[in-house]
C-alpha cells in the first residue's frame, strides 16, 4: 500500500498493489501499521456503504461538527466517482479550497478525508458501491451539510452528468453559512 500526499494537508491517497495470478489477484487495501508510521493514527470504529444506481447521483457536502468530528477513508468497490474534499479549517492557509480525486474499483484507490474538511461525491458510472470507515458514529444533531453547487466554492463537478440530489442536499445552505467549526492546527489564537 502506498500512500501519497495531495494538494490539500492532511488529505492522502491511498493506493493499493495488485498481486495476480491465475485464479485472479489479491491487495492489501488498508494497513494500520503503514499509516501509523506515516503520522496516520485513527481509530476507525464504523464502516460506512453506499449504492447508487445513476451515474450523477452526488452526496454531499456533507461534515460532522465536533464532539462527532469524522476522518472518513473512502473506497469504491463497484464503479467510480469522483471524491471530492474541502478545507473548512479556520485559519487554515488552505481555507474553502476543494480537492477532487476520482476513485474507481479499476484503480483500487482510497482517499482519507481528515476532520475539518466537508466532504462530497458524485457517481461516474452506473451501480456503484462506495464504502467508507468513519472515526466517530454517526450523530445526527452534529450533521452539517454545504450546498455542492456554491458558487464561491467552484467545485468542478464531472460535465454532462445530470445531479441526482436527496431532498437535505438539495437545499443544503451555502458555505458563507456554514460558520467556524474547526479551526486550523497551526492557526494562532
């Protein structure tokens, strides 16, 4: 398993090996011990999974406000979308910039979204199965939702793809709403 950094601190890539043979193949899609060594100490205590039948079919922005602040390691095993992460961490020098990775079965990728970041997707292709770890259960009083069309925020969502929205997200309010809800590490006080 390799892990690589992206554009965002703290948001990480994970990539795993193919080992084939004959009867198929085998990866080691996750490994504490590698992300450990890495600066990557989570405890993962719910794991998350997701169907989506249309391609288009976005979730999202969505963030779990503290004492049940989430780090989300988001995989897909059927399909693929693209992921997409955004730093709502006060302070940050990063503050309200997105990440985008598309994550696919076929690349057998995973992207590790941090606490302080909302997070979205949306589905490329049809029947695709999203399945995720999350660091805190999920609480519905701390659920915060983004708009995923905000217009300050610019996400470039995948051209030509209809979004198929739930009714929270459809009028989910803009980020200018969203207000502190964590605040960058290395921000002073």
């Amino acid at each position: 398993m390799e892990l690589r950094p992206t554009g965002l601190d703290g948001v990480v890539e994970l990539l795993a090996r193919r080992h084939g043979d004959s009867r198929g193949w085998f990866a080691e899609v996750f490994r504490d011990d590698v992300c450990r060594q890495a600066g990557i100490a989570i405890d993962w205590v719910q794991d998350n999974q997701s169907f989506s039948a249309e391609p288009g079919t976005l979730r999202g922005l969505h963030l779990q406000a503290p004492p049940f602040a989430q780090d989300k390691l988001v995989r897909v095993l059927a399909g693929a979308i693209l992921d997409v992460a955004v730093d709502i961490r006060t302070g940050s020098p990063s503050y309200g910039r997105w990440l985008a990775v598309e994550l696919s079965a076929a690349k057998l990728n995973a992207l590790l979204v941090p606490q302080g970041f909302a997070h979205g997707f949306m589905t490329l292709e049809p029947d695709t199965m999203v399945h995720y770890k999350v660091s805190a259960v999920y609480d519905p009083g701390s659920e915060r939702t983004v708009a995923w069309d905000d217009p300050d925020l610019a996400i470039a969502w995948p051209a030509g793809l209809t979004p198929v929205l739930s009714d929270k997200d459809q009028v989910a309010p803009p980020f200018s709403a969203l207000g502190p809800v964590f605040r960058y590490a290395g921000a002073s006080a």
